[in-house]
C-alpha cells in the first residue's frame, strides 16, 4: 500500500523499480555448480478511488492489472 501518488510517470518508475529489485538472479547450489536462477515479477497497481472504494474492489483491481502484465509479457 503507498500514499498518493499523482504522477502516472511516477507511478510506473515505481513499479519498475520495485520489479527491478525483486528479479535479481537468485544463487542456488546444484552439488559443486553454482547457477543463478532468474526471478520474474509482475505488479499490478490499483488507485483509490479511481479503482474502488473497498479493499476488495482495490485488489481485484490490482490483481486484474497484474493478470495483463503477465499476458503482456507472455506474448512479447
């Protein structure tokens, strides 16, 4: 949950920068190799009250944009 943000440029730079700092590659030991396992991350947001009033309303929101995200991704 983030306090208003009323720059929609900003808003992405946001998003951006949290998806960057959660896929970064994650060590993992398989016997004697060390590899690095690529992580993915898809963020929906939501804005209250453009998007709902209730929290339900809000995550469904936010689910719904993470979903096109996703589909975005899968056929790029």
């Amino acid at each position: 949950m983030l306090e208003k943000l009323d720059d929609p440029q900003g808003e992405q730079q946001l998003i951006e920068r949290l998806r960057a700092s959660l896929c970064m590659p994650m060590p993992y030991r398989h016997g004697d190799e060390q590899v690095l396992l690529p992580i993915a991350a898809s963020i929906g947001m939501a804005a209250y009250p453009t998007d709902g009033s209730e929290v339900d309303a809000l995550l469904h929101a936010a689910d719904q944009a993470m979903y096109l995200v996703k589909r975005s991704r899968d056929t790029a």
